[in-house]
C-alpha cells in the first residue's frame, strides 16, 4: 500500500501566496493566497482568504473565498464567505455562511 502524501500547516504558520500539492493539506494557519489540492481540509483556527479547487473539502474555519470541488462538507465552526461550486455538499448546524451554491454537472 503506498503512503499518502499530506503536508500540514500548523497554527503558527502564517502564508501569503497560493499553495499547490498534489495530494492532501491540512491547514490550522493563515492563509492569504489560493490552495489546490486533491484534498483540503481546515481546522478551527485556520483563516483563508483565497480560492479552493479540491476534489474533496472539509472546511472548519473562516474562509472568504470561493470553492469549487466535488464534495464539500461544512462542519459546524466553518465560517465561510463566497461561491461553493459543488456535486455533493454537506452542511453541520451552527455553521455560519454567506454563500452563493451552484451543482457541477
């Protein structure tokens, strides 16, 4: 079975510019840029102010961006401002949104 890659971005890690990775990140830092990555997912503290493009997104703090992936799960700390381009997205109650949705076909 091969190891799957997956670079983290700790609370104390503050980036400006966009981040490419193949595979997966994990982010509890700041972000100013845009993430693509197969797999995204955001903690609690993590701010992001910047685009997704994702196959598959987990969101669980401040994003003022936009995102377009196949499957979007809000969890119930996201805060999130923009456009959700989607297939399936998944909503946990107490999350605060100002989104606009649209389905990929």
């Amino acid at each position: 079975m091969a190891n799957r890659s997956e670079s983290v971005l700790t609370s104390n890690i503050k980036i400006k510019g966009n981040i490419t990775e193949k595979e997966s990140v994990v982010i509890d830092g700041e972000v100013n840029g845009n993430i693509n990555a197969e797999y995204v997912e955001t903690f609690d503290n993590s701010t992001i102010e910047g685009n997704i493009t994702s196959k598959n997104v987990l969101i669980g703090g401040k994003l003022k961006g936009d995102i377009d992936s196949d499957k979007v799960h809000l969890k119930k700390t996201a805060d999130v401002e923009g456009k959700i381009k989607q297939k399936t997205l998944s909503i946990e109650e107490g999350s605060i949104l100002k989104i606009k949705t649209e389905i990929k076909k």
